[in-house]
C-alpha cells in the first residue's frame, strides 16, 4: 500500500510552526515523518520547481489565511504530475 514518507507542515508565523513541534510531541508521531518548519509557502513550493516529479510534493494542501489565488502557480509547480 501506500506509505507516507514525509509531512511538511510549514508556515510564516513562529508560533504556528512551535504549535505544531508540540503537536508532534503530543501526538507521539515521529518527526522526521512528520516535519514543522518557518518559512514562506512560495519559496517552499517554487524550491521543487523543474525538478524530477520524485522531488516533487505529492499532495500540497493550501490553508492561507485569505485566498489561496496567489499560491496557485507555485502549488501546480510544485506538485507531482499524476
């Protein structure tokens, strides 16, 4: 069956990304399955971008505060094809 190998749970405000470090601890998931990080969605999804869809997301599920409109390229970019 299908195994997931990596969550990136990313965000641009420190204390969302410190939220979810606890959640993981919490939750007894392990962290290097499951990894919280600070950064820009953009630069996160356009990071993958023109590489080999097996470098690519699988999934990218946007939870913007506001519209989503400006993350759609970088989300189509960044996903694998398929």
């Amino acid at each position: 069956g299908n195994v997931v190998k990596e969550v990136i749970v990313n965000d641009l405000d420190e204390a969302a990304v410190d939220q979810a470090h606890e959640n993981v601890h919490f939750n007894k998931v392990d962290p290097a399955v499951v990894r919280p990080q600070h950064g820009d969605a953009l630069d996160v999804m356009y990071a993958v971008r023109g590489k080999h869809d097996s470098e690519k997301f699988d999934v990218i599920d946007l939870d913007p505060y506001g519209s989503a409109a400006p993350f759609l390229d970088a989300a189509v970019q960044g996903v694998a094809s398929g």
